[in-house]
C-alpha cells in the first residue's frame, strides 16, 4: 500500500510512495498519525509476480498480515 522511511532527526516516518492503485489520501486515511510528507510521493512498480509468491507463500502463508489487505492480481 505505501512505503515509508525514518527521519533521523525528527525520528518520525516520511511517506514516500504508494503502489498504483492508492492515492496518498487513502493511505493517510487508514493512518493513526500523521507522517512526514516526501517532496515527492513516487508511484511504486506493482509486485512481480515472483515477489507475490514468496510474500503469499514464504513470509506470510498464513495470511496473518498481508491477508488482511486487498488481493493484487496479475
């Protein structure tokens, strides 16, 4: 959905992309707090589907994280 950095300094997380199908608005309605704002908010290439599989598979196969989000198909 988004990516995020650290701020040494103020340490608090910068927005700095989203993935193609999310708006900086929706991501920050989902939010508890709000983030530092990059200059600019990139557009993050969408998963191949190699990385999907070790996500879906690998690093969460019981769908305790990523389950819980919206589905992207290829």
């Amino acid at each position: 959905m988004a990516l995020f950095e650290f701020d040494d300094q103020t340490h608090r997380m910068r927005l700095t992309a989203t993935t193609p199908t999310v708006t900086v608005e929706a991501v920050l309605a989902e939010m508890a707090f709000e983030p530092l704002m990059a200059a600019t908010v990139e557009e993050m290439a969408p998963p191949t589907a190699d990385e999907l599989m070790w996500l879906r598979e690998r690093i969460d196969p019981a769908r305790l994280v990523i389950g819980k989000g919206k589905t992207i198909r290829l």
